[in-house]
C-alpha cells in the first residue's frame, strides 16, 4: 500500500495535493531511513514542490519525474540545480539552509527529496507591510551584498541553457501577449549576444527571502538558479523582488539607482528572463494592453519615473 494515496495527472491535481494530509506519512518513512527525529508536519508556503517543517528541519519534496508527462515536467526543476546552490551559497558565506540529507523514497511515484536547516524568521513578503522606507532602504542593501557573493564565475551547474531556455519556450503568448509584441520577443531574441555567465540565484522574490528581528537576511529555494549573466538576477531583484519600489531600488542600486540604468536593465533583459512574462504584466498593466516593445518601454519608464521621484519618507 502507497503512503502517498493521491493520484497526480495534471500541474493542478500536483498543487493539490501539497498538503499536509497528503505527505505525512510518507515523510514520516523518509525521516525514520534518514534516522532524523519525526514530529508533525507543518505547512510551508510551496512553490514548485511540496514544502513542509518537520520540526528543526524543514523537507522540500520535488516534483516526481514518472508521469510521462512533459508538460508537467517543465514546471519542476533539477534537484542538482538546487543542491549545487545551496553548497555554492555556503562556499560563499551567504546565509542559507544546511543541507541535512538528499535521496530518493520509491512509493506510489519516485520522489526526490532534501532535507535542511529551517531557518528561523519571517519571509519577506509576511512583514513588508510593517517596514519602513530606512528598513527596505537597509534590506535593499544588505540583500545586494549577498548577490554580490552570488555572482560569481563558475563551472556550468544547470542543463538549461538561458538563451536556449528564452527562445524555444512560449510563456510570452501563453500569459496572453498580443502577437504583435511575441513577435518583437522573436526578433529581440534572434539577435541577443550573451556575455559572460556566473551564478544567478533566479528567483529571488519575496517569498525566497526570510528576515530576522535584525533585518538580516537569510536566501531560501535555489532550484530555479540559471548559469547567466550578472543583469539576469539584477532585473529580477528590480522588477519582482523590489518591484520598482524606490527604497529596495536605492539600496540595492546605490549610485546606479537612475530611471536610465533601470529602465535599459528592463528593457534589456525581462525579454530573457524565464519569469519575465509573469513579472512584466504584474506592475505595467494586462499582458493584452502591452502590444510591443515600444508600449513596454513607454509603461516602464512612466513606472519607474513615478516610484524615482517618491519621498524619501515613510
């Protein structure tokens, strides 16, 4: 008898089934194998995989890969991507999860798991509304030291080419681009150069963020990290994690907090970005309303203006 009792056809009948209900008794396995202490599972916000605390640990269960389902495949990650980050992350000193123990549990499918250090604190997104302008001036500041560590030159760690990755997925149409500006996508993308590669964590958003009493930052979930030019994390940090707001973008851009820099790091790399078709709509407007390049350009640069020229206030 399986100890994971749902049946999974779909993405939807995936994120169903993420509960507590579902994977108590097949981590529970997993955790008396690993000879770790079981208690209770806890819910932990997901993301792509099943996320859950397990007292001082917390337990990431990915996708599983036996579906015969591409589809939904494309929706889950490489477990080595994630495990290669969270060592380069300690390599780094960059404050993250320990890795306790990885390893596969052959059950009703194959599921791939970690398990980690749960780190104490909040995410990001559960106290943003407290903060002040000087808090996420000092949190735009602090997470840009730790991209810094980041950001660094090394051995390819992922299968996913980012340009490869760009040109052959059609996120742009299916988030409900007029054609018009897919095809200026195309054409941007047919004729993009890619400079020099190094780390980029990928995903950085607030969700992915946990901050302590101290304002000190610890960086969670590595399994969406790309082999990529620098500017590849930097528009994500502008555009999903600060989200154009001017106290996150004066501290993480310093000096080069300017409506030009911005908007040419937009302009230049969202195009690319494997979030850049969610990220853009979500502060410029419906996907249907952004009919080219030009129009994205136009609704960033008022965007961008607007938030440049707030306060330095609470």
């Amino acid at each position: 008898m399986s100890l994971f009792t749902k049946h999974i056809n779909n993405w939807d009948d995936w994120c169903e089934s993420r509960t507590v209900e579902a994977f108590s008794l097949l981590v529970e396995r997993i955790f008396q194998n690993e000879n770790l202490p079981f208690t209770a599972l806890e819910s932990v916000n997901p993301g792509t995989n099943a996320v859950f605390k397990v007292g001082g640990y917390a337990i990431k269960i990915f996708v599983p890969m036996d579906f015969g389902n591409d589809k939904l495949w494309s929706y889950g990650t490489d477990v080595n991507v994630e495990l290669f980050g969270m060592k380069w992350a300690e390599m780094q000193n960059v404050p993250a999860p320990r890795l306790i123990a990885e390893g596969m549990i052959e059950d009703k499918y194959h599921f791939r798991y970690m398990i980690m250090d749960f780190m104490p604190g909040k995410l990001l997104s559960e106290i943003e509304d407290d903060l002040s302008y000087d808090d996420k001036l000092t949190i735009g500041r602090k997470l840009r030291v730790i991209t810094d560590r980041l950001n660094r030159p090394c051995e390819n760690f992922t299968p996913i080419d980012v340009m490869g990755y760009a040109t052959e997925h059609n996120e742009w149409r299916d988030e409900g681009f007029p054609e018009s500006f897919v095809a200026d996508v195309q054409k941007y993308l047919a004729n993009f150069q890619i400079s020099e590669k190094v780390y980029c964590h990928g995903d950085m958003h607030c969700d992915n963020v946990i901050i302590d009493e101290n304002l000190d930052i610890c960086i969670i979930d590595f399994a969406d990290a790309m082999y990529a030019p620098v500017e590849y994390e930097h528009v994500y940090v502008a555009s999903c994690f600060c989200e154009f707001s001017r106290p996150y973008l004066e501290g993480y851009f310093g000096d080069n907090y300017t409506v030009k820099h911005i908007l040419d790091l937009c302009m230049t790399w969202l195009p690319i970005h494997a979030w850049g078709h969610s990220t853009l709509p979500a502060n410029i407007g419906p996907a249907k309303d952004i009919t080219s390049f030009d129009v994205m350009q136009e609704k960033l640069r008022g965007l961008i203006e607007k938030e440049k020229q707030k306060p330095h206030s609470d």
